[in-house]
C-alpha cells in the first residue's frame, strides 16, 4: 500500500502563497478540500508482479509569464499589446481511477483552473507562450470535469511491459508488447496521438504550444482542448498504429461541443516505429488528420471583404461566409531520439492545407519544432534537466492574404501583414526543489509575432511551480 503522505498539506502551503489570486475564498476551501482528499485516499496495490486496482494524484501548476516593450510600427484589432504585461495561470487536477473489470480502467479528472493571458485576451500570436493559458478563464478560479474515460486493454501475447502508475491516466500493473487499446469517452485527442518523450508536457517541459505538439495540428476539441470521442492503439512489437475520431465544438474555437460526430468531426490517423540507433532508443511517427465542420474559407473572406469596401474587416468576413462545411486536412512527422543517458532530441514538422480557418486549435498552417533536453544526472542534479528549442510556424497564402488586407480572425488581425515566418527560441532550466517539487525558469524570443515583420522582436521571462502528488 502507498503511505498516507503529508505531502498534500505542502500542496496546499503553495495555494495559500498565491492566495491573493483566490477572490472567492469559498472555491479555494473547495480546491483545498479536492487535494485533502487525494491525500486521504489509499491507493491499493498487489505486490510487484500484480495490478493497482485503484490510483489518486493531484498536480498543481502555477505560471507567471513576463513581456517587457518591444517594437510596433502599428497595432491592430487582434495585436497583442506592445506594452510590458505580465500573465500567469494555475491550475490543480485530480486524476482518479479505478479496474471496473479485468482489463478496464475509468478515469475521471476534476480540475480548477484560473488565470489571464497577455492583453486580456489570447490574441497576437501563433505560438503562444503558455500551455495552461487555453484553459484560463479569468480571476476567478473555475471548477470543471476535464476528462472522464474508459480505457480498454485485450492483451494479446508478446514479452509483458510494466507500466507505473502517475499524473498520466495510468495505473500500475502489466501490459503485452502486442496488444489492442480502446479509450473511449471525455479526453484530449493529445492523451494518446503525437507522444513524445521530450516535448509533450506544458507543466513539466517546454511551454510553447509549439513545443507541446505540432502548432499546425488543429485537433478537434472545445475550447479548453478536449472533445469526446474514441481512439483505437494497435501495438505490435515495435510497430503501432492509432486511429481515432473527436467531437470538436459548435463555432471554430469556442466551448459548447458539436455533437453531430457523424457530421461534423476531426480524424487522425498515427503510425509509430520503434527503433535504436547505437543502442540509443528512438521512435518516429507519422501522423495525418482531416477535420469536417462548419468553418470559413479565406479565399470567400477575402472576396467578401474586397466587395465591401470601408466595412469593419474584423471576424465579420469570417461569419459572412461560415455557411457550409469544409474539409480541412494535415501531415506531420515526430521524431525522438535519446542520443545518451541524460540527453534526447526531438523533432516535429506538419503541413496543413490552410485554406479554412482554424477549427480548434492555434493560427499555424505550417510548423517546425525541434531540440534537445539533457537530464542532471550530468552535473550530479537527477532531478533537474534543461531544454531547448527552434521553432518555425508559417501560414498558407490564403490565410497571408486575408491578414494582409486587413482581415481579422480568432487570433491574428494587426489590420495589414508584412509577412515573415514567426521564429521561437525557448530554453528553460527545471530546478528540482524536492522529488515531487520543481521550479522552472523560461526564456522565449519571438521574431515576427503574428507573423509581421513590422513587429517585434518579443521576449518572453516565465517562472513555472508544478507540484504532484
């Protein structure tokens, strides 16, 4: 059995360090209560060779993000501000799940989140500098169900893997090498496609939405990037194969879901390769997605803007022109690789068509990332590591287009474009303060933010602390 652990009354130090940020002190007795309670819950085990029947962890994540003033030859409607800002996020999640059966597993995540992006509104950008800030929605800290899902696992021969249990939706116990996963239910298409061990987690590792998956992967979700759906995992030796369909929302970019899955929908498909090179583990993936929704096209955009000369070029277009559905599509490739012990690369490219506004996700048709992260063990810190990271986000010619003529859409709108390729530089330096403990220092710098050249450069300063449990 896990030990009772005191560990939840640190948790709750930190929120009451941050406690200014709690307006209704009801909800902070409410997110208190939530960590007391993963604290009290005892996780059951079998010995080693067995299976945990039943897993709580809570995570707590806190991000203060820093811009000084940098240069703006001029402003739009969607700009962000020119101005230093400050932004922050917090978050705090219960991951709760139990064995219903043998071989099933039910997750339910609960999590309270608050916080406020840069100019008051998530605009100005297409890499954007904070992976929590998607599901922040203002001072107050706001209660919702992030996840609720059931997985399936029929093994089916092979070596067996252990799996441990954590903060991923995973409990202990063992798995085949060749087996067939089942999730279906309330989850992140990003829960299962488009893994990578070195830039996957916006708490943890980089920050950039860029970092964390393809910024050109416009994945059906709502708002806060989740949907509900199904996603089937196939694995076989040192293949796998995924492929599964999600809700996305009713209007591109907003909360409330579109139902209609058989109408209205995003598709992906994944195909993973194990391999070692020298010895040295690696994986490469290829990943294609299709979207059908409701969405504008920017080329019907742009004829409605040039066919109505001095009237306001904001989403108006878009809206004039969101009548039928479209079909939006993309192909990507994500590359790890450990290149020693302590050190890893990672690379991922995606190529979207680009001809219809953005359905889920962030203003990217075309992104690049990729970068290296090195564990302390190299300097005798196990707990600490160090990343960092280039990235390239462009946009289609329609889209460029559109912009340039002083369209506005979901997140970009300066009122013209002088087009360049939006360039990021992110590196960053987790401290571990204890072994569930880590504060992170985060420095980016974006060239052409928003894609202008008549714009920046921008530097971002970030401190991150993430606790778990």
């Amino acid at each position: 059995m896990h030990q009772v652990s005191s560990s939840g009354c640190r948790c709750c130090f930190y929120l009451k360090v941050n406690y200014m940020h709690f307006e209704k002190p009801s909800r902070f007795v409410l997110v208190c209560a939530l960590l007391h309670l993963c604290d009290l819950t005892m996780v059951a085990h079998a010995e080693t060779t067995g299976e945990e029947q039943a897993s709580a962890h809570v995570q707590f994540t806190y991000n203060w993000q820093y811009h000084p003033a940098y240069r703006a030859t001029y402003s739009g409607p969607n700009s962000i501000m020119a101005a230093s800002e400050k932004m922050y996020t917090l978050s705090m999640t219960g991951f709760f799940g139990f064995r219903p059966w043998q071989g099933g597993e039910l997750y339910f995540n609960p999590e309270v989140a608050q916080g406020v992006p840069f100019s008051t509104n998530l605009v100005g950008l297409g890499g954007f500098t904070n992976g929590e800030i998607t599901r922040a929605g203002g001072t107050n800290p706001v209660p919702y169900r992030q996840r609720f899902f059931l997985r399936q696992t029929w093994n089916q021969g092979g070596e067996s893997e252990r799996v441990e249990s954590g903060l991923n939706n995973q409990m202990a116990g063992w798995v085949d090498n060749n087996r067939f996963v089942l999730t279906l239910g309330n989850f992140s298409t990003l829960d299962v496609f488009d893994p990578n061990s070195y830039a996957k987690d916006a708490r943890t590792q980089f920050m950039n939405w860029g970092n964390w998956t393809y910024a050109a992967y416009d994945y059906a979700a709502d708002a806060r990037g989740f949907g509900w759906g199904f996603a089937g995992e196939w694995y076989q030796d040192e293949w796998v194969v995924r492929f599964g369909r999600m809700t996305g929302p009713r209007r591109p970019n907003e909360l409330p879901v579109d139902w209609a899955i058989g109408k209205h929908y995003g598709d992906q498909i994944e195909i993973e390769h194990e391999h070692s090179l020298g010895g040295h583990p690696g994986k490469v993936r290829v990943l294609g997605w299709r979207n059908r929704a409701v969405t504008a096209s920017f080329a019907d955009a742009l004829a409605w803007l040039n066919a109505h000369p001095g009237a306001y070029a904001g989403p108006d277009a878009l809206f004039a022109v969101r009548n039928s559905e479209k079909i939006k599509y993309g192909l990507g490739v994500n590359v790890e690789q450990e290149i020693n012990q302590n050190t890893g690369f990672f690379l991922r490219a995606m190529q979207a068509d680009g001809r219809t506004e953005t359905y889920a996700f962030t203003e990217v048709d075309g992104s690049l990332s990729t970068g290296m992260l090195v564990k302390g063990n190299a300097w005798g810190k196990p707990d600490d590591c160090i990343g960092v990271s280039l990235l390239q986000n462009t946009l289609s010619a329609d889209r460029r287009n559109f912009l340039a003529a002083g369209g506005t859409s979901y997140f970009l709108g300066d009122g013209k474009l002088s087009y360049r390729p939006e360039k990021i530089f992110e590196g960053y330096y987790s401290f571990g303060l204890t072994k569930t403990t880590w504060l992170t220092a985060d420095y980016q710098q974006i060239q052409n933010p928003a894609y202008n050249a008549d714009r920046g450069p921008m530097q971002v300063y970030a401190l991150r602390l993430h606790a778990e449990l």
